[in-house]
C-alpha cells in the first residue's frame, strides 16, 4: 500500500515534537520537584525555629502548659505538619515523634520517613534544646507532610501530559498542511509529467518554478524524455525511409511482372525480366542490410574486433580495390601521410570506400581525388578531397543524413540509395569520431575521423534478439565488389 509522503511527514514531525516535550516536561518536572522539596524545608525550618522559641522559654510548668497550647494551635487540622516535645521528665513530653522508615537523609538534619500507619511521606527536623530554668534538656521535633508536594506534582505531571498530548496533535495537524503546501510544487510536477504523450512529445517540465530539491530531478526527467523523443524521432524516421526506399523497387517490380504476364513471352523476354527483377532485389537487400546496420550503430554500439594499423595501408588497399571505378572514371587519386590507429578493417575500408565512391561520382574525367591523413591529438582524420560544384552550406550540413541526396534526379540514384555517407558517419561514431563536410574554390571535401585509442571498445555488446542476434557490427559488410557503387 502506497503510503502519502505528506503524512509520513507530518507523523515524523508529530513524533519529533512529542519527543521534545517529553523531554522538556521531565526537566520541567524535576526542577518542580527540586525546588517544591527545597521550599518545603526552608517552611520546615521557619516553623522549627518558632517552635524551638516557644519551647525554650517554657521555663515553669505553667509556661509550659502555654507552650503546650501554642503549639496546639500551630497544628494544621490535617496534620500536615506536627510538633513533638520528648524528654526525661514525662510532664515535659508533647506529642508523638514521626517514626518509621527512612526513605533519604540530607546534610543538616532532615529525614524523610514513611510513617508506619501508611500514609503520605514526612520531611522531619529534630533540636536538642538545652535545660532552662525548672524544666529540663528536651528534643523538638517538628515534621512536614509530602501532601500538597505529592499533589502539586500529580497535577503539574497531569497537566504537562495533556498539554504534550495536545501539542503533538497541533504539530500533526499543522505539519500536514505545511508539508501539503511545501508539496505543491510535486504535485504539478506530477501533472506536468502526467500530461506528456506521443502526440505531446515536445512538452517539457517547466523547471523555473521548482525548489532546488526537485530541480535535478525535473531536469533529469527533461533529459529522459529528450532521448525518448530522439529515439522516437529516428523510429519514425527509419519507418519513412524504409517505407519511401522500397516503394520505389517493390513499384518496379509489380509493374515489370504485370507487363510480363500480359501476353505470352518468349524465354529470352522472360529471362530478361527476371534479371531485371534480379536487379530491383539486390537493391532491396542492400538498402535492408545498409538500414539494420545503422540501426544497431543508433543503439550506440562501438566497432570490435580492432587491431593495430597503419590507416595509409588500409586506405591503399581500398584505392587498389577501387581501381577498375577509377579506370571508368578516369579520375586519378593521390595519398598523402599516415598514422596508427585500432581499427575494425572491415568497417575502416567500407567507410573510405563509400567517400571515394562519391567523390568518384561527382569528379570529372581527367580530376584527380586527394586523400589526406592527418593525426589530431587523439583523433585520425582521414579526408577525401575532389574538384566539384560548390555545394551550399544549408545542403553540407545534410550531406551525411540518411537517403538524402543534393540532386535528386541525377542518374545514379537507382544504384545509390543515400545511405552511404551515413554509414561512414556510423562507422565513424562507432570509432569514437566525427564526421565533416567542405566546400570551398571549387573543393568538396568528406572527412571522417576515428580515436587512435578505442578503450573499452573491444567488449562485446548485448545485442537484441531477432534474426541478426549474434552478429558484430561488421558481419557482412566487406567493402563492395570491384565495379560496384556505395
């Protein structure tokens, strides 16, 4: 059972509160007692001293028969403090002396008795008065009832319980609407949150408002729902790219069938439909394999299997495999510097091979392509420069997006899908580098870069279940056979 923040609150201060009472109340009550005690001998004393007075100067029997009702007339009716007078001589004994047992003795005489009867606890002072005159050395004793201490403190102990009692229940009380008031801002915190859907995903909690406690934890639900939202963001936009790229081939190969199956064909017509067909699935397959790679590279999985290379190598070796691309061309390539770096080579070649491909594409006959590695602190940035119509900085900034293309009609758009330069800029995320795009004097330069070190990126990666549950993110992605595009 969920239970209310702002009643576990307020029963904790409750508690609190009655503990602080408790604790005052039993100081409170201790000095009471303290001092009741102390004013009942100071009384004890004054009325010791009177009695003492009166019964030293009972010198004669008749003085003495008037001191005897003196003191008589100083007994309260209800015996809360009572005189004797002991002595040798029996004529001079007066009352009874308190006698019983001694519960606490004090410095200077006092003794605190409990009488044998039952009854309330004596404070009692006994005096040696010396002989005077006729009558003899007698003992005074004068003894005090707890009485009106014991009923003091019974009601002072009763009436500091209630008053704790009521005091707890007030800060209950008032601690549930303060914490209530101080949990507003939690509770439109909640129906902020409450109000976000996938029909509102651009909806954010309003921070500017919130105390300092609740600040970190609005932001961190912010960042939460901006990822949510960019993951969202790329589901729908891997549906639309998916959906709109085999539109255009599944179109192709409706149409060709229905065209095929109007009248009869001969063998050849036929067999010239199917490699046509042929032709419309492998571009299927490769915009399939191109997309379910990017979309493990979106779940932020690091390139494995590195090992130790030296990039200008690997960069001529893909130049080598491009040579016959070249040749059609006739556009020429240069390579200039080096460096060592880890890299997956599988991923390494495809990602220079998709850059020389497009340069390839865009370069006139007799153009020569430039490859540049340079080494930047921890980066390797490996450039790929061709002479081009400048492209404008509104379409550079697009250039590595999934299926676009700065000129949609051009020619080679049924073999080139547009998702070449996005799979270098996954090649190179998985690397833990960049990408970038120039154009400048007629130069358009395409640039990706990769970390000299991968660390922790040789761990392997759980990864979903599903049909390609198992594979690395370079399984069977070689760089493209000798003639083909990226």
């Amino acid at each position: 059972m969920n239970r209310s923040i702002a009643r576990r609150l307020a029963s904790m201060f409750a508690l609190v509160a009655l503990f602080v009472f408790t604790l005052v109340g039993t100081g409170l009550f201790l000095v009471l007692r303290t001092q009741l005690e102390h004013h009942l001998r100071e009384s004890l004393d004054d009325r010791t001293q009177i009695a003492r007075i009166i019964v030293y100067h009972a010198v004669t029997p008749e003085k003495w028969r008037m001191a005897r009702e003196k003191l008589t007339d100083m007994t309260p009716h209800d015996s809360s403090t009572v005189y004797s007078v002991s002595s040798m001589d029996p004529s001079y004994n007066y009352g009874k002396p308190v006698d019983g047992p001694v519960v606490k003795n004090w410095p200077g005489g006092y003794t605190r008795v409990t009488p044998p009867g039952g009854g309330q606890d004596m404070l009692t002072f006994t005096q040696t008065i010396p002989a005077y005159g006729t009558r003899p050395p007698v003992q005074l004793q004068v003894a005090s009832s707890y009485s009106p201490n014991v009923r003091t403190m019974r009601v002072f102990g009763s009436a500091l319980a209630a008053l704790s009692a009521l005091g707890s229940l007030a800060v209950l009380l008032l601690s549930y609407s303060v914490t209530r008031l101080g949990l507003a801002p939690l509770t439109r915190l909640t129906r902020d949150a409450s109000a976000v859907s996938p029909n509102n995903r651009s909806q954010r909690l309003n921070t500017a408002s919130l105390p300092l406690e609740l600040n970190d934890l609005a932001n961190s639900f912010n960042g939460a729902l901006e990822r949510l939202d960019g993951a969202y963001g790329r589901l729908e936009s891997f549906n639309a790219d998916v959906a709109h790229e085999l539109r255009t081939p599944v179109t192709i190969l409706i149409g060709q069938t229905e065209v095929a199956l109007t009248r009869n064909r001969s063998v050849d017509d036929l067999r010239h439909t199917l490699q046509s067909n042929l032709e419309e699935f492998e571009r299927m397959r490769a915009i399939i394999n191109d997309m379910l790679f990017l979309a493990r590279a979106d779940q932020g999985e690091r390139a494995t299997g590195l090992i130790e290379v030296s990039l200008s190598a690997e960069v001529a070796h893909t130049l080598e495999f491009l040579e016959i691309p070249l040749e059609e061309a006739r556009v020429y390539a240069s390579l200039q510097g080096d460096a060592q770096a880890r890299v997956n080579r599988s991923l390494f070649g495809r990602a220079c091979a998709n850059l020389l491909m497009n340069a390839i594409q865009h370069c006139q006959p007799g153009a020569t392509i430039k490859v540049t590695i340079v080494r930047d602190g921890d980066q390797v940035r490996i450039a790929v420069a061709n002479p081009g119509e400048p492209i404008a900085p509104d379409v550079l900034e697009h250039l590595f997006d999934r299926f676009y293309r700065a000129e949609v009609s051009r020619t080679n758009s049924r073999e080139n899908h547009g998702l070449g330069l996005a799979i270098v800029k996954a090649i190179a995320e998985m690397h833990r580098g960049t990408v970038s795009a120039h154009s400048a004097q007629g130069i358009n330069t395409f640039a990706f870069s990769v970390a000299v070190s991968q660390i922790g990126a040789d761990a392997q990666i759980a990864r979903p279940n599903g049909p390609n549950a198992g594979m690395t993110v370079a399984d069977g992605y070689a760089p493209l056979a000798k003639g083909k595009s990226a």
